[in-house]
C-alpha cells in the first residue's frame, strides 16, 4: 500500500478499486489547522510548567 506504484504491476485477478467521489483537499486551510493545534499544544504545555503541573 505504502511502497511506490512502479514497484508492483497488476495482475490477472487483481482487484482495482477506484473511489467514485474524490473531494480534494485544501492544503493550505490544512496546515492552519495543524500549526493551530500545535500552538495550542506548545501554550498549554508552558502554562502547566508555569504553575508546576509537569
């Protein structure tokens, strides 16, 4: 599943799935969302070594 597409050929009996509705994905609207998490995550982190949590 993971290894390049030129590495393994169809076969006689091979089954190809196609998906019928592919919704691209926003890349950029994406990455916001990931940094905002990890923002999140890197201020939460620092407030409870402020106040000795961790």
């Amino acid at each position: 599943w993971f290894r390049a597409a030129h590495d393994e050929e169809i076969r006689p009996g091979d089954t190809v799935v196609v998906p019928l509705d592919v919704k691209p994905t926003n890349f950029m609207a994406s990455l916001k969302d990931i940094s905002q998490i990890l923002y999140q995550l890197a201020t939460t982190t620092a407030a409870l070594q402020t106040v000795g949590a961790i």
